[in-house]
C-alpha cells in the first residue's frame, strides 16, 4: 500500500550519497578517514549562548512560542538587519525558523507556481534546486567559472530571463564557491531584477565569514523585491539549534508563517533564547566571530598554497569556508577524483557532482590546521606515488 508520491520519487538522488556512505564504511572499519566534507563550523557553540539556553530551560521557558518566533527575538532580528545589513524590516516583517532551510523551503513554498523559472548561479548549494524542483518550478543555473573566482557575471544572468522566471536566487558568500559578490554586481543584479520585475531570495548565511571583501545585503538595493535569509547556524557554530531567520515584505512573511503553522509550528523555544543571547550580547558574540574568521582566514591560506602547489588548482575564496580544487590531476571524472581521495589518500571530500561543478571537489576548511597539514600531506604521497 505504500506507493511513493510523485514528489518523494521527484527528489533527485544524490550522486555523493555513494562516496559518503563509503567514508562511513571506511570509518566503522577503524580506518583513520580525515573529514573534509561537513558544512559546519568546528568551534563549540559559545559560552554566553549556551548559559542563556541552561537558563531558558532553567525558567521554564519550554513550551509553545508563537509560530513567528518570540516578540523580542524578533526585535532583537530587526534591530540585527538594521545595524548589520542596513535593511529595514520591521519586527512583523521578520519570521524564526527552524534553521536556515526552513527559511529559504517556506519562501519558495510561499512565492513559487509550478512552472515558474527560478535564476541559480552555479556552481549552488544543493538544496535550491531541490526545494525549488519541489514546488514544481524550474531551477535554470547561471553558470560561472572557477577562473574568475565563481563570480556572477549580471549579462549572464538577465541573458537566461524569459517571460516565466520569476526569482533569482543568491548566496554570497556561496556555498561551495566561497565567492562574495562585489556591491557593483549586486546593484546591477537588484537593477535587473527591478526592470523585469523578479523576487531575489538572497541567503546570507556566511555572511559573517569573508576575509578579503566586503559583504553586502543586495537589499539594499532593491528593497521591494528582496527577501534576506539568514540564521545562527553558520555565524554561531549553531548548527545544531536549528535557528534561522527571514525578513521580507509583510505580505510574503505572513504566508511563511501560514506554512509554519501547519507544519513545524514554532522553533524550538530553547534554541531561541540563546539566538536572542547571540543577537544581544554584542561584545561577546563579536569576539567569538572574529576569532572564528581569523581562525579560518589561516586554514583556507594554508590549503588553497598547498593543493595549488600539489598541482590541483584552487582559486582563493573570499568568504565562507570551503574551497573547490580542480581534481584532474586526480581523475578527469570528479566522483572517480573523490573516490581515489577516500581509498587512496583516505580524505573524505564532496565530489562536484550535484552542485554543478564538473571536474572540482569541494573541501571544507572548517577544521584544524594540523588535519589540514595531514591532508596536504596524504594528497601529496598520493600524486607522488
Ligand atoms: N544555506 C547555505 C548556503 C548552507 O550552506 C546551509 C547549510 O549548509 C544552509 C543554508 C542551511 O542552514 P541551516 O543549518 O541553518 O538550515
């Protein structure tokens, strides 16, 4: 009686699942696999974050909030994007949402016809195209290349407009590029995506994380037709939380909300208490990220020098923390590249494959430089051998 519905069957298949099931499996045997693959910050979650969720919990703060999150968590949102981002959304004009994905998943829910075509700079994040595919629209990738360090090119961009695109998607700083969008090339994207009337989704959940450039909010630009999503996971070592944020026009955060209510309700209330700690206590939270980008700023000079001098060219991100090597000195085929990596060299990375980047594998430098000095190391006896 169990037939799969068409939506189920729709998702695509993920063509790492083989290369990360293989890690595990290397792992589960005793082999000592160093992990490059994962998407989160090493750190601990910090202090100030954590006592104020013991003291939520402490105080009985464990029961329903409303579905758009807590009246002060959602000031403390406002008054963030305001100060931070110089955007002006109201407290109703923002929602909370369990992590970053609900977010961006609410949104294309809310905005999104079956049919409608939806800009993706590639090489994207995964899930995009996937939670847009859901909805029945049509992901249409923008490509870039990793010689001009991934950066979106606007002429490529409106050159890929018909008359049933409706959104344009950002992430800047990207996953799995790493690559920030200059202001220039967001103002001429909020220019396009005035003139033809288009909605930009834009995460910034990196945000936080760019080393050499400037991290603009494109709603500065084009105010009216950009929703902001953001959240802790990433700019807190939150990941496990769950909490992510989104401010729009009141309109668009409504329907998100009616969405929530009828499935996840309200972020966990706990989680919220040590976001709003995460939003509030200023001094604290900004030593934490300043560390944290000064940690990273080291790792990814250090592993984009060595795969470049190990003959696997890698451009030198500007934000996030990931880099994307070119593996054909490896495997002309990214997923063999990433195979031999794991068997060979026993480094676990993520094959290209599903974010649109042939011949490259993603790296995350979100872990010591001792493991990064190994991984070089492994990589090395490797292509020597
Ligand atoms: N957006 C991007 C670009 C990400 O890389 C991730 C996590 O990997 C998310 C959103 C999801 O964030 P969250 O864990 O808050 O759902």
């Amino acid at each position: 009686p169990f037939r799969l519905s068409e939506r189920a069957l729709s998702l695509k298949p993920s063509a790492t699942v083989a290369v990360t099931s293989r890690a595990l499996e290397l792992r589960r045997a005793g082999v000592d696999v160093i992990s490059m693959s994962v998407g989160e910050p090493d750190f601990d979650t910090p202090p100030h974050i954590k006592a104020a969720a013991t003291r939520a919990i402490e105080a009985g703060k464990t029961k329903y909030t409303s579905v758009n999150g807590l009246p002060e968590l959602r000031e403390a949102i406002s008054a963030k994007f305001e100060r931070e981002n110089g955007l002006l959304y109201a407290p109703d004009a923002v929602t909370v949402t369990s992590g970053g994905k609900q977010a961006l998943f609410n949104a294309f829910f809310a905005l999104l016809n079956p049919g409608d075509e939806v800009l993706i700079p590639a090489p994207y994040w995964v899930s995009y195209p996937e939670m847009v595919a859901l909805t029945g629209a049509v992901p249409v990738p923008v490509p870039t290349t990793p010689e001009s360090g991934f950066q979106l090119d606007p002429a490529e961009l409106e050159a890929r407009i018909t008359p049933r695109t409706r959104m344009i998607v950002l992430n800047s700083p990207g996953n799995p590029t790493g690559a920030v969008f200059p202001p220039e090339v967001l103002a001429a994207v909020a220019e396009v995506a005035q003139r033809h009337n288009l909605v930009i989704v834009t995460d910034e959940m990196y945000e936080h994380l760019v080393y050499d450039a400037e991290q603009v909010s494109i709603g500065r630009y084009a105010p009216e037709h950009t929703l902001t999503v953001n959240g802790a996971s990433k700019a807190y070592a939150m990941t496990g939380w769950r909490i992510g944020y989104a401010g729009g026009p009141q309109g668009v955060i409504a329907a998100m909300n009616a969405l929530q209510s009828q499935s996840t309700s309200n972020a966990s209330s706990v989680s919220q208490y040590a976001a709003l700690a995460a939003l509030t206590q200023h001094e604290e939270t900004a030593s934490f990220i300043e560390e944290a980008r000064r940690a990273y700023r080291e790792r990814r000079d250090r592993i984009v020098a060595g795969l470049n001098a190990l003959g696997l060219p890698t451009p030198t991100p500007q934000g996030a923390f990931y880099v994307m090597a070119d593996t054909d000195r490896l495997h002309p085929d990214e997923l063999e590249a990433a195979r031999r990596l794991l068997d060979e060299a026993r480094v676990a990375v993520v094959p290209g494959t599903d974010f649109a980047a042939p011949g490259q594998v993603r790296l995350s430098y979100a872990t010591s430089l001792e493991n990064i000095e190994e991984v070089l190391r492994r990589i090395r006896a490797v292509l020597g051998a």
